[in-house]
C-alpha cells in the first residue's frame, strides 16, 4: 500500500466519464452520467447542485459504497495514481478510514451511543495504524483540542447524548481526522447546524486542512459556504457536471445557464421581495428514466433553441483563458451573461394595517424532574421570558435565533398547543394566553395556522393531496356541500400555483417543493389571517425555496395575511422580513425594522448571527466574528445578561461586572429600534458594518 507510484503534482482524486446505476426490478435507473472532476494535493473541491443532482452518489463512489442496487457501469476514479473501481474489499477497507475519510449529514448516524467518546476515537488509529492504546488515547485528545471543544478531558468521557449537535459534528470530524487522511469527503456536513455553529465548524475545517495538508470534496446546496470553504467548484444537474472552475471564476463569470439560475433564485443583498424578487427556476428536476434528449437542463432554461440544444449529448467545452473553467453548454459563447434578466418585475408593497396579535410579559417556563426516573428536585426550564411585540395585517415578522433560543415555544403557545405560565396574548382583541387549542372556536382555530418546517412529516401517507385539503375544510366547516368544497380545493391548489391534476397524487408522488405548497394550501384553508411558517423552506433546495417565498409573499398581497416567519437563515429574513425579533435563551433581545437590525448598531449577538451568514457574493466583505460556546441550558441560564457568556464585548461596559450580575433594560433606539443590552451609546455609536459591499 505505498504511494511511491504517485507523482504529488498530479490530481490526489481524479474521477473520468464516471457513470453510476442504480438497478431496480423494473429498470436500471441512471443517477450519474458522463461525470468528471479532479482534485489536486491540498485543494478544496465543491459540489454543488440540487436534491437528487447525484452529489452524494459521487461521493459514495469514491467510498466504493453504492450499496447492493448501485453499480458504476462506466468510468474510472483515480485515488492517488490508483483506480478504485477495480480495488478488492481488502484492498479498500486499507484505504477507507485511513487514506479516504467521509463525515456525513447526521451526526448521531456515525456515533455509537452506547461507547465513550473517547473510546471511539482511540478505535480509529487502533484499527488502522495498529497503534498502542495509551498513544490512540494521547492523540484523542489531542485532536479533540484541535476542534476547540472546551475540556478534552471531560468530553473524551462523555456519551454522544451529552454533546450537543454541533459539538457532536465536530467529534465526527476529529474522528475523520483521528489517522490524518489524504481525503476528505463532506456531505453537507453542517446542514443541521445553527449557523453560528456552522461558522465555527467551517472555520475548522478551513484551518484544519490547512494544517494537515487534507484535500477536500465538500457537498453543499448551499453557494455561500462554498464561496467561503472551496478553492474550486463543480456544479451539478441531472446526474451530470455542467460546469467546473475556480470558485471566483464561476461565481463572477459564470458560462452555463443553470448556473446563472440558481444564483438568481438565491436572495443575495440588494435582493428586495417588492423591486427585486428572486427569480425561480421553472417547472421542475426531471427523474432519472425521464431525462430530456440532449441538454438535461433544457426544457427550464432561458435560452433553450430546439434542434440545437436537444440535438445530441452535449460535451464539456473548456472556457478559453480560465484556470480549468468548462461549461456543458452548445451556446455558452453566444449568451449575453451581463444582460439584466427578461422576467425581472415588481410587485406592490403589502399596505401595514392594524395590529392583529400583541403579547405582552409572555412566560413560558417547564417543570421537569430531577431525577432520573421521576424523583430529585423538580427544576424549572425557563422557554419564553417576558416577551412583548406586536404584529399587524399584512405584515411579515420574522422571529430569529439559535436552536434552543425560544422560537418553537413561542409558536406553540400561540396556537394554543400549549398554554403560558403568565402574560398577555391578543389576538383580534380576544385574549388566548389560557386557552388550549381544544377549547379554541373553529373561527379561532381556522384564523391562525401553521406551516411546518418539514413537508415530508405533515401529510397523510395514504390520502390524496385533494382528499387532504377537503379535510381541513370541513373540519373548518367551509361550504354547504360536498361539491363547494371540492371547488375550493382546487382553487387553493391554483392559489399555491399546483396543477389541479395533483388533487389525485399521494404525497409520495410529490417532491419537496410540492409537499410544501400542498401544506400552505391546507394553512390557508380556513381563511387564516395569521400564519406561523416555522423554518418552512430549510428543508427545501434553493431554487424551490425561491418559488415558495415568493408563493407566501403573492398569498399575503392577496389576503392580507399577517406572517411569523421563524427561520436561522438571516438571508432568507433581510429579503422578506419587514420587521425583525431576535431571540436569545428566551428573550427578545433586539427587534426593529429590517433595516435597523441589519445595520449598526446592533447587539453583540445580532451581530455575531450576521457575520456568521455565508453570503454567495465575491463581492461582499464579511466581519468574522465567531461565537465560543453553545447557548447555554435554559434550566440554568447564566446571572445577568443571558448573552454574557458569550459576548465580545463585554469588557466595555461600566461598571465591570454589571453584565454579570444584573438583567440589561429595553433601550429605545432612534426609529423604535429596540435593543436590551448595558452597552453605553458611544459604544453602541462605534460600531461597524459587519456585512460590506466591495466597490467595484
């Protein structure tokens, strides 16, 4: 198993005309074709592309794991000199782990919760390196300090479940990392991360190839964090690369239609949901069986020319004077690729009316047990604390912050699935703070409703898209008869812009995309006047996360409907939000127009959240800021400020110590710009931009 054969200056990964199936009793099913990449010695390779592009069966190629039905039915994948395709299992299980290592989407699904934490990383350079105990042991703890975990000691004898996720995902890194191999695989290694924890983790990853010396192959929906991770880009469609470069290269002066649409369906600053809406990408991924002739990309794209474009395969082409820049397009060169797009149009602002929901001093606390089976001292989790804001008709209110920070709790409450410990909520002058959602009128039930963060949990498996939508509206008592709510149906299908054909469909027949707009349309039902959207396009690609903002925004210019948009992703808000709630362990800690909370001064935890954005724009100069720590437990939060554990800039308060030991006040700023902080206002004043724009 030496490398003397291999020449450093040659690609560590080359993969050529790689073609994978998957084999089926009815078919053979094609999920990648015709692909290519390669990787040099100390390079960061992105993949990118939609759910279901074959991102991720690439990467299990590499790993020889394609499971009993997927076969490489053509091409070569070269891992140092050497072609894996045609490697025995004994020859790959010396290689994988040690050479080529992969960190996956889930944490927990590569941890054993019944071993040490310790115990599992000693494991790794034990099997492969037949490295003695102690030492195994030495060098556990020394990598988990170089994933800046705070006391290796303690968390090499923890159990995975004392961690939290992002602490987690770091184990599983420093378990990658355990025999230093040459090759690194991440699949969306930080999809379930709050973004805060992501800006860390990517961080690491960036410093720790860099220190030992790891190519990487990082997958990724996201172009953001593969602007801030990569040096070079592949990006994926139908199981094909339709084109590859230098990742400035294809963000600036990008040569393949596709490209160019996924850029625009993202909301990057200057994107504004009345003067500039995204652009959504139209109609939808073909399946594998059902590829167009020709040009996969074809019957969505902007240029497409028939007989031409759908005429025969269509090859890489190198683009001239770039540093390996191709494009899998028959009229790259003919496109103006600085010409404004066609579809670009405005939409009326939604007029503000009147407040619909205001809470005041909400609480929300939890008792929970002590003990391990019931017994101890009863301890208090403290969810929501004294939160106040109000919402009107027509406006969007989005409400952000870690996991853990609050947000779910308070959506809970407010439709009545649980009830709060004290305070006011008014909604259209009644007050529901007591009210469980049992007691609830329908009028009630039916005015504020919920669209969920995942679509694949909130539909009946075994009922049809329309039978669902007709139940929600006889549970509202919509209509006289049978036939009025079937008519209502399929207008509701039209409002979400679903072909009425799909009030036959299953769920399963849908994708993501679909699910999601069949779970709008049964929230909008019963007329609802207040939708609580909690994460609900997370789950979602960002071409199609395009089309459902701009559904919600088209639904709320409509109907006037007064949205609580709770989502971590800062970039989606600055696009939609009209004002702003930040949470933090429970409390508001900041809130304003969007404008205000997106521009100094800002809290120090509104700031750390903005500057940990991964924003897809070459252009664009960020502030790194990256917060130590997790949020800490809401059943033992910390004296005084709840972000003091955290925050950088508590060494400029006056008197010392008074983050420490005292609850900051609600500070009305200029504009009704409030924020709850003991920084003095010429602190406040000082601060920068942490979101820059380059001049051209």
């Amino acid at each position: 198993m030496t490398d003397t054969a291999w020449d450093p200056s040659k690609p560590i990964l080359e993969i050529d005309h790689l073609s994978i199936s998957f084999f089926t009793r009815l078919r053979e099913i094609p999920a990648v074709m015709d692909f290519s990449c390669s990787v040099m010695a100390g390079e960061s390779m992105g993949l990118v592309g939609e759910s279901g592009c074959g991102k991720s069966t690439v990467a299990l190629a590499v790993m020889r794991d394609l499971g009993k039905n997927g076969k490489i039915v053509g091409g070569t994948i070269r891992f140092k000199g050497r072609d894996l395709t045609n490697m025995t299992e004994e020859e790959l299980r010396h290689i994988r782990g040690s050479e080529i290592a992969m960190i996956y989407q889930e944490p927990m699904a590569s941890l054993n919760p019944a071993m040490k934490i310790g115990a599992q990383l000693a494991e790794v350079p034990m099997i492969h390196q037949n490295m003695a105990k102690d030492d195994a042991w030495a060098l556990a703890r020394q990598i988990v300090a170089d994933v800046r975990l705070p006391d290796p000691d303690r968390i090499l004898q923890a159990y995975p479940h004392q961690l939290s996720g992002g602490q987690q995902q770091r184990i599983v890194i420093a378990m990658a990392l355990m025999s230093k191999p040459a090759l690194l695989i991440l699949d969306e290694p930080t999809t379930a991360l709050d973004v805060t924890v992501e800006a860390g983790i990517v961080d690491l990853v960036k410093a720790l190839g860099e220190k030992y010396g790891t190519s990487m192959l990082f997958i990724s929906h996201n172009l953001g964090l593969i602007l801030d991770v990569c040096d070079r880009l592949c990006v994926m469609y139908s199981g094909e690369a339709v084109e590859t470069g230098n990742v400035h290269q294809v963000f600036d002066k990008m040569r393949h239609p596709y490209t160019q649409a996924l850029f625009r369906s993202i909301p990057l600053p200057g994107a504004d949901k009345n003067s500039s809406p995204l652009i959504a990408i139209p109609g939808n991924f073909p399946l594998p069986h059902e590829r167009p002739k020709g040009c996969n990309f074809g019957p969505r794209c902007d240029y497409f020319q028939a007989g031409r474009c759908d005429a025969g395969d269509v090859p890489m082409s190198d683009v001239p004077g770039d540093d390996r820049h191709a494009s899998r397009c028959v009229k790259w060169q003919e496109i103006d690729w600085l010409a404004p797009p066609k579809a670009k149009i405005s939409k009326p602002k939604t007029p503000i009316g009147k407040v619909v929901l205001k809470m005041e001093d909400l609480k929300k606390y939890y008792s929970v047990s002590g003990g391990a089976f019931g017994g101890g001292s009863t301890k208090v989790i403290k969810a929501n604390e004294t939160l106040s804001f109000e919402a009107h008709e027509g406006e969007t209110l989005a409400i952000v912050g870690e996991s853990g920070c609050g947000k779910s709790t308070f959506a809970k409450v407010l439709m009545g699935l649980e009830t709060a410990t004290s305070g006011t909520i008014m909604l259209f002058d009644e007050n529901v703070q007591s009210t469980p959602i049992q007691q609830r009128n329908v009028d009630m039930v039916s005015s504020v409703q919920m669209v969920f963060q995942n679509p694949f949990d909130t539909l009946n498996p075994s009922m049809t898209v329309g039978r669902q939508v007709i139940r929600a509206l006889e549970i509202f008592h919509y209509g006289k008869s049978d036939q009025e709510r079937s008519d209502r149906m399929l207008e509701l299908l039209d409002l979400v812009k679903l072909p009425r054909a799909f009030a036959e469909r299953m769920p399963r027949q849908l994708s993501g995309g679909q699910k999601q707009r069949v779970g709008i349309a049964r929230a909008f039902a019963g007329g609802a006047k207040v939708v609580v959207a909690d994460e609900p396009v997370s789950a979602l690609d960002v071409s199609v996360q395009a089309a459902v903002t701009d559904l919600l925004m088209d639904i709320q210019r409509e109907n006037k409907t007064t949205l609580l948009f709770i989502s971590h992703d800062l970039s989606i808000v600055r696009y939609l939000a009209d004002r702003v709630l930040v949470m933090y362990l429970g409390h508001v800690v900041e809130t304003g127009t969007t404008e205000q909370v997106f521009q100094p001064p800002y809290h120090p935890y509104t700031e750390a959240l903005l500057s940990a954005v991964p924003i897809a724009d070459t252009k664009v100069i960020r502030k790194r800021i990256v917060l130590d720590g997790d949020i800490p437990s809401a059943m033992n939060p910390p004296p005084g400020c709840p972000f003091q554990t955290r925050c950088r800039w508590k060494g400029q308060v006056s008197p010392a110590g008074l983050c420490d030991r005292e609850m900051p006040p609600v500070r009305t700023l200029e504009g009704g710009h409030q924020i709850k902080c003991h920084l003095p206002d010429a602190v406040l004043a000082q601060m920068e931009a942490v979101i820059k724009v380059a001049a051209e």
